[in-house]
C-alpha cells in the first residue's frame, strides 16, 4: 500500500488523483511522520519527499531540508528526494522563482551529493506531471524487493560514461551490478516496475 500525506493530498489535489487512478486500492491518504509518500509494507519500507525546485532550495537553505531527510533517513530503509524541476544553471548559478537572489548550482549539486551519501536516493523529474507516474514506478520497483535487514546504496564512483537514471535507480539494490544495470539503459522506471525481478536481479 502507498500513502499519501494527507497535507500534501490537499496540497496536490492532481497527483492524488492521479496515483489513485495508477494505483487503486493499493492508494491511500493518511497521516505520515515524514515524507510526502511512503509503502510500509514493502519488503523495504520506500519513503518519499517531494520537492519542486524553488522549494527545494529555499528549505535548503533554511536547513529545513537537512531536518526533513535526516528523519527519512531514520525511519525509511530506503529515503527518496524527488525533485521536480532542475533548471539549467547561467554562469555557475541559478534563479529561484520567489527567491531575490541567485543560488550558486555548485552548492545545489553538492548538498544533494552530500545527501546522497548518506543514503538518500535523489530522482529528478521534469515537472508536477512526472511526480505521480515516477511515484508509482518506484512504489512497484520496492514491491520487487529481497528483504534486507537494512539499505546500504552502493557508493558508484564517478564514471565518464553517463547513466540513465533507469541505472543509477538499480544500482542502488541489493544484488545489481554495473553490468546488469547497464542492460536496462533504455527502460523507463515504468517499464521497469512490470518486469519480473529476476529479469533485472543478478
């Protein structure tokens, strides 16, 4: 089952509708501790949180954000930031709608890497519309799952060859290697949550 905070339900009145319609009876809206969307009952619990852009930086800022993940981090096995919105950066920087300021990308990128060690997986979507479909996606990857008694990601070095983010979503399993990740370079997450997990699993 995923839930939805009931906050973020009346927030977000379109993907609420939108996952209960992907979804079905595996959909709810309920209270949740933290994250925007969570499955508990996931052979690992898979925690989300929701960020567009402008609001991913301005509670980046205000450490709101460092409070939000490090609680994801303590509760989830395996912590999701999704991003919406990654704007290209002019001269090492970026404009923040709402913001007077300019943010330098380096920061940006560094804080969400800083995260990523830790063991926060970041997942980056163009816009609002892409958030309920890359939900369900990765709902349906968790569902797949072996039981571990905790998520540690893989630390992947940087690589010359760039990674869909279909890779670097596998990666971070137990049981998948570069190798195998690299079969499924053309997949969607999508296509990737119908798959049986032996297809991808090594």
């Amino acid at each position: 089952m995923l839930t939805m905070t009931s906050d973020e339900a009346r927030k977000q009145a379109a993907v609420r509708l939108a996952l209960a319609t992907l979804l079905k009876d595996e959909f709810e809206v309920d209270n949740l501790f933290v994250g925007d969307f969570a499955a508990l009952d996931t052979p690992l619990s898979l925690g989300i949180e929701r960020k567009s852009f402008p609001n991913f930086v301005q509670s980046l800022a205000s450490n709101e954000l460092d409070e939000q993940l490090a609680k994801m981090v303590a509760v989830y096995d395996i912590p999701v930031l999704l991003i919406e919105g990654l704007p290209v950066p002019v001269a090492g920087k970026v404009r923040v709608y709402g913001a007077q300021r300019s943010y330098t990308y380096a920061w940006i990128i560094g804080s969400i890497v800083g995260w990523y060690l830790r063991g926060v997986l970041p997942v980056f979507v163009k816009d609002l519309k892409a958030t309920p479909p890359t939900v369900a996606a990765l709902y349906g990857v968790a569902k797949k799952l072996e039981h571990r008694d905790a998520f540690a990601p893989k630390k992947v070095l940087p690589n010359l060859r760039p990674m869909s983010l279909t890779e670097r979503v596998l990666l971070q399993f137990p049981g998948v290697g570069e190798k195998r990740a690299k079969q499924f370079r053309g997949e969607s997450l999508a296509a990737l949550a119908t798959l049986p997990v032996e297809d991808w699993q090594e």
